[in-house]
C-alpha cells in the first residue's frame, strides 16, 4: 500500500508534473509489432526496434507461481536495458543505474497485485484453455501494477523522508547527496509501464488502448486520492474526519490495489460488459477500504521487523482509520487537546508517540478494528449472492476471482 505523501508539497507538484508529462508522451508512442492483429502506424514517433517477436519462458502457473511470475520481471527488465542503448542512445553508466535502480525498487514486495491479474485471468479464461503466452501476458499486466506500485512508494518515500522499504533502505536512501535522482527514477518507472504495455500488447491496438485507457484513469485516480492525503498537511486534526478518510483510500488506495489487477484480467480475457465492469469495483473498492484500514492497524501495532517498515503514521500527521475514529467518536475533551498538540508533531518512537498508541488502545480500538474486519469481510462475502455476483457470473467471471484477492488480505499481519 502507498503510505501518505505527507512531508514536501513541492515535491509532490513536481512528481505529478513530471509523471503527467511522461504517461502522456507515451500514450502516443508507436505500437510495437508481434503477430498480425489490428496493428496502426504512428510515424510522429516510431523508431528502430530491438526485436518484433516475442519469446516467453515456461510459466508454471501449478507449481511454481511466484517464480515463473518473478521470470517475466527479469524478463521486462532486460528488454528495456537492451533498448535504451539502441533506441536512446542512452550511455553504459545511466544504463547501469537503471538496472541497479529497478533491481531495487519494482522487486522485493508481497507481489499480491501483480499475482492476483493471472490468478483472476486463469479464473476467467479457464484452466483448459490457457496458453502460456496468455499466462506472460497477465504476468507482463501484473507487473505493469507492479512497477506502478514501485515508483509511488518511491516517490512516497521521499516526501514522508522514510526510511526503510520492504525490509531495506528506501531507494532515496542509498543515494546519499544525490537522493533527489530518485525523483526522476521514481518518474521514469512509470514510463517504463507505458513501454511494457506497448511492447506487449502492440499487436491489437484496440486490445493497447483498453489497457492504456484503463492504466492512465487509474493512475489519475491514485494521483487524485494522493493530493487529497497530501492536503492534510494544510488542515487542522478538525479537517481529518472518517469521510475524508474513506474519500482519500478509495482513490489512493482501491482503484489501483484491487479493481485495475481483475480489470486488467477481465480486458484481457476479452470481458465487454460495462455492468460487469462496474460490479466488480464496487466490490473491490469495498475491498480496498477495508485493506487500508488494515494498513493504518498495522502501522501503529505491528512491528518494523513484522511490517517491513517503520510505521511513520503518528508523527506523519496521516488522515488514518485509528486516528479519526479516536478523535471524532472516542476520545474525551482532555485526550483530544493532547492530540491537538502531539498528533503530527512528534518524531517516530518518542514518548509522545508512544502515548498516541497507548490512547488508542486505552480507547479500545483494538477491538473495535477486530469487529470492523469481521463485518467487513461478511458485507463482501455477502456481495456473492447479489446484483453484482449475478452479473459477474453471467458476463463469465466467477465469484472465486473475489474469493482469492480477499484470502490473500483477511487478517493479514503485515
């Protein structure tokens, strides 16, 4: 999940500039050639290209998911290092850095975006009938996810001045003076996602622009939910209300965690209906608000070691599901003037923190976030025998896509 883009507006205007800017160049690039299906011309930017085929590894979806998944991120990567050179004129040091940079940032996760695209397009294909360039094909999708994911928290990571990432230093870290670099590294990730789409999928152009269309609404969505959390930076403890919180994870968090992984499944498999479409993201943003809320429990209760990170919340002044629930529903005259004063404005493991936590529990969020995940999961459980689960089932998309990605996040611990 994307932590809160908290520390440095600045920043943030120039990530979004810089990331408007490349998504928008890209969408009017050339259309790489793979087969002989619907294929366009686009002389304003077609170049040379290092390969107009495609070979894909044996993906062995049964027995060996996360490594077969893993294969076609080596894959990815090497297909845009050997095209930088060739098509870019890109010198061996900035390659280099590429390499190093991308071997840190887009690997390393939990990898339950990119996975749950070819668990939901195998769900809806069918077994029997997938071929193995259509299993790479939802694996290059998930890790188009994947990399999304990377330069966000790369981006994050800068403007929360985090420290650590999946259990190592925060990319911005290892940079020393240099750290702002990662700025246009973070931006560069997501032009990448445009070249892969590109590259794989060139071969249809309408197939292209579906999953273009579909890659930019969502990254327009994070982007919107994102200014929404970074514009708590402004607001008084006032302003941060369980609306508003429920407005930023919806955008921040949903659309790009849980409906682009089975849309981007669904539009591959060739999934017309728009009702289906708007089933399955009421479902999945359901899904996507509960998950946050999981996200903002673990940030305050678990630990580093567990979490793979250091829970920054408190001090970070964040619109989170505890905070807004002590401060609006729980707690007294005299707890909200110590919040007043210390939520936001303390540093990570200072004894103003600490006392944060200790109200929280004091308030008895623990076991109110425990019923809160129980009546979550049965309200989405629930969704299978209504409107929505009629109509994914008709437009061939089982309830067992929903079933997977909610297992993956109920009752996780980090």
């Amino acid at each position: 999940m994307v932590s809160s883009l908290s520390s440095s507006s600045t920043s943030s205007t120039l990530v979004g500039a810089l990331a408007a800017f490349a998504a928008g160049s890209l969408v009017t690039a050339t259309y790489f050639s793979h087969k002989n299906k619907n294929k366009k011309s686009f002389p304003a930017t077609v170049g040379r290209t290092t390969a107009t085929t495609i070979e894909y590894p044996k993906y062995d979806y049964k027995n060996d998911p996360k490594g077969s998944f893993t294969k076609i991120c080596d894959l990815l990567i090497e297909e845009i290092l050997e095209e930088l050179p060739a098509n870019y004129e890109l010198p061996p040091r900035e390659t280099e850095w590429l390499r190093k940079m991308l071997e840190h940032t887009v690997k390393g996760g939990k990898m339950n975006r990119g996975l749950m695209v070819v668990e939901s397009g195998v769900d809806i294909i069918g077994e029997d009938n997938i071929t193995n360039d259509k299993l790479c094909q939802l694996a290059v999708l998930g890790w188009a996810i994947e990399w999304l994911q990377a330069w966000l928290l790369v981006a994050d990571d800068i403007m929360d001045s985090s420290v650590t990432r999946r259990g190592q230093p925060c990319w911005y870290k290892t940079l020393g003076d240099a750290w702002y670099i990662a700025i246009n590294d973070a931006v560069t990730i997501e032009a990448f996602v445009y070249k892969m789409i590109k590259r794989h999928f060139g071969y249809d152009s309408e197939l292209q622009l579906k999953l273009l269309d579909l890659m930019m609404e969502t990254t327009l969505q994070t982007e919107l939910g994102q200014l929404s959390d970074t514009l708590c930076d402004v607001l008084t403890l006032k302003d941060l209300t369980p609306e508003r919180w429920h407005l930023i994870v919806k955008y921040k968090t949903s659309f790009y965690s849980f409906y682009l992984s089975v849309a981007f499944a669904m539009t591959l498999a060739g999934v017309s209906d728009k009702e289906a479409y708007d089933s399955a993201r009421d479902i999945l943003i359901e899904m996507g608000v509960y998950f946050q809320a999981q996200d903002d429990f673990l940030d305050c209760y678990a630990t580093p070691e567990v979490l793979g990170k250091i829970g920054t919340d408190i001090a970070d002044k964040k619109c989170g599901w505890l905070f807004t629930k002590a401060y609006h529903e729980l707690a007294n005259d005299t707890q909200k003037a110590f919040l007043d004063k210390h939520y936001g404005n303390c540093k990570v493991g200072s004894p103003e923190e600490i006392k944060i936590k200790e109200l929280y529990t004091e308030l008895g969020l623990k076991e109110i976030y425990t019923k809160y995940e129980q009546d979550s999961y049965d309200k989405i459980m629930g969704m299978k025998d209504s409107r929505a689960g009629e109509t994914l089932q008709n437009a061939g998309v089982p309830w067992t896509v929903f079933e997977i990605f909610l297992a993956k996040v109920y009752k996780r611990s980090h």
